[in-house]
C-alpha cells in the first residue's frame, strides 16, 4: 500500500485531473512535496477551492458525450465518454484513497470513526440534486388557462433541459425523436424511446432533466 502522503496526493490529483478533462482545460501543476500535516491540510483546501470552481454546470455541461482519453502506462490510453470517466473511472478512484487514508490513520491508532465528521459537515449532506435549482419544465409554453398548460420540449442531439419538477400529472405526445434519457434526482438514469406518435401519461412528482443523446432531434408537447 503506498503511504499516506501519496494517497492524499493521488486523491487530490485526481480532483483536478477529472475537473480538467470534463471542461477541456488543462489540469494545474501541483509537486507533490508535501511533508507535514499543515502542507496536506494546505493541498487539500487547494483542490476544494479548484472543485467549487471547476464543478459549476456552465464549466461541464455536455461533457457527459465527450471523449475523454486517459493515460494508463507508458504508450497506452484508454478511451472514455464523460460520464463513464466521471461515475465509473475517477470517482471509484478519488473515494479509494480517501478510503485507504482513513484506514491508514485507523491502523496507526488515531481514534477515528462515523460519529468522527463535524457536525456542521453532517448537516450538509444532501441526496443527489436535491440542492439544484429548478427550472422550466419544457422549452415553451404554447398555450395555457386555469386548468391547463400545453408545453413544448425542443432537445438537439447532445443537448438537455432545465433541471425540472413536475408538480402535476401530464400527457407527454411525442413529435420526433429516438430516444431520450431521464437523469433524475436520485442519481439514476431512466432510457425513453421517443418515436413519433408516441403518447405517454406520466404521475407527478418525479424531478429530472431531459437528455438527448442520440443523434436525432427530439420535440414533444405535454
């Protein structure tokens, strides 16, 4: 097992090094001369700064399509989408040798448990995209009274709606289309074929964006 200065090292490395190849820019350079707690400390707020930055949805939005080559030993790369690199790759990864560091402090006594994270980090925990902003169901509204609202949802290849809520139940009449996907709140991803003539009746409360990432335009009214 490498020490417990390289696995804080990788770790952050690997902060940066996903950030920088799902925005295409290039990754900072950080040596890794680290010798002290204070200079680990140091190195890890340098990557949550460079995450808080790096992670704003205008610096990755539509990097889930792109490809994405990773080095892996000398003349070899191995060739990724971006939400394959990002769920499958740099994440297992990144909570590795956050893991491996835990258990490096754990072997060499530090009295370090569950009930060890502050509190005030505790409670910022949250489910996934529970802290995103909602946005407009569709692209436009074509018609609406007090008891309906007819929307329309226009999706070029590789691109996404607002991050929405449906608070009431609708009727989705699809237009054109191959497929759409539903990458919802809970983290999971829901594949919806989207032929022409299609009708759909959906319950609400689900909260979601629309993704096209077929080739083909997508347009339904709901």
């Amino acid at each position: 097992m490498l020490p417990f200065t390289a696995q804080i090292q990788i770790a952050t490395d690997g902060v940066k090094g996903c950030l920088s190849r799902l925005s295409g820019t290039e990754a900072p350079k950080w040596p890794d001369t680290e010798a002290s707690f204070d200079e680990l400390r140091a190195r890890i707020r340098k990557s949550d700064r460079l995450r808080a930055v790096g992670a704003r949805p205008r610096s990755v939005d539509g990097s889930e399509s792109r490809e994405i080559n990773v080095p892996m030993g000398p003349g070899r790369t191995v060739p990724f989408k971006g939400e394959v690199f990002l769920k499958h790759f740099s994440l297992p990864n990144f909570f590795f040798h956050c893991t491996m560091t835990y258990a490096l402090l754990r072997a060499g006594g530090v009295e370090l448990g569950k009930l060890g994270l502050p509190r005030r980090r505790l409670s910022r925990v949250r489910l996934a995209g529970m802290e995103k902003k909602l946005g407009d169901v569709a692209t436009r509204v074509l018609f609406e009274n007090d008891r309906v609202k007819v929307w329309e949802m226009d999706l070029a290849p590789a691109s996404r709606s607002d991050f929405h809520e449906h608070t009431l139940p609708y009727v989705l009449c699809v237009v054109e289309g191959d497929t759409v996907d539903a990458d919802c709140a809970n983290g999971k991803s829901m594949t919806i074929p989207v032929k022409p003539g299609q009708v759909y009746f959906v319950e609400p409360g689900s909260k979601e964006t629309a993704v096209n990432r077929s080739q083909t335009p997508a347009s339904a009214s709901s």
